[in-house]
C-alpha cells in the first residue's frame, strides 16, 4: 500500500493515530480470532444441534419496542464444527419469563436475591462453559442451557441437570 495524503492528514491526527497503534494491534489480534468460520457466509445462522460455548458477555438491555428488560448473551463456539462462531442470543425478563431467567443466571453461578442488582451480577457469567442447544422452529430460534461444563464432577448435581425450557409445551418465545 503507498502512503499518499487524502487531504486530511494532519500532524494532530497522524499523532492521534499514532498513540492508539499499541491499543490498535491488539485489536487486529482480537478480530482475527473472532472471524468466523471461512467455511460459511457470517450472517448464515449456526445450525440446530448441541455444541459446547462459553459465555463472552452478558449484558441487561432492553426491547426495542416495549423497552422490556432483556438479558443479551453472546455465546462462543468451541466445538470444532462451529469453532470461533457467535450465537447472540436475548431472554426477555417478563413475568413470565422470570423462571427461566433465573435458571440461565443459575447456571452460570450467578445467584442474585434482588433484581434491581442483577446488572452488577452480570459479569460473573463470563467465561462460564455450557453445553447449549440450538433449536429452530419457524421464524423463531431458542437457544437452551443444557448443562455447565467448567464445572468439577463433584459439583452441585442440580446444577448440571439438563434444563428444558418450555412452557405449556411450547418453546419460549424470544422477541
């Protein structure tokens, strides 16, 4: 690549850019790691099936429409198949939900006897392995917790107890 002046290069800005290089290289790491599979398109969705990830983050958002609370996980393959991909995956906090809810939090040892608090819990997830299961039905995806992984074979027996997540035998809607 040459070097060639676009007409807005500056000392100032040539100096600003300079001192983000360290924090930039680190950031060409990361995004290297983070390219999914070559083998498929980014924005194909990963197949249906059970793999093992591990929770990157999770973070308390909201609906975009009804502003509902809404946990937003993103979720990292590490089976060989899907190694490297993401499944995004958001449980809205209804009511209704709220069993659910506290069974995935659970899951990831993250107990919180106040909700008001749940944010500040949230980042005791990361990290945490789970085997998941990724099921499609129509237009609707559902993203279930099998099972903790990083957990000793002498941890908490209900803690590693498959969990179906289901209502009225129907899936949970994601919205």
């Amino acid at each position: 690549m040459s070097s060639q002046s676009t007409g807005s290069d500056t000392p100032d800005m040539n100096a600003s850019l300079a001192g983000l290089q360290s924090q930039w290289s680190e950031a060409r790491r990361k995004a290297a790691v983070q390219t999914p599979d070559t083998r498929r398109g980014s924005s194909e969705p990963i197949p249906d099936g059970k793999y093992n990830a591990m929770v990157e983050d999770l973070k308390l958002t909201q609906t975009r429409k009804s502003k509902l609370p809404m946990l937003t996980w993103i979720l990292l393959l590490m089976d060989d198949t899907e190694r490297g991909r993401r499944e995004y995956y958001n449980k809205v906090i209804t009511a209704q939900s709220l069993e659910y809810v506290l069974k995935d939090l659970q899951m990831c040892g993250i107990d919180v006897e106040n909700i008001g608090n749940l944010a500040a819990y949230l980042p005791q997830a990361r990290s945490c392995e789970l085997e998941i299961r990724i099921k499609s039905e129509n237009e609707h995806r559902n993203v279930y917790f099998n099972r903790r992984l990083d957990r000793s074979s002498s941890g908490d027996a209900e803690a590693i107890e498959e969990i179906e997540h289901v209502t009225d035998g129907k899936d949970f809607p994601i919205d």
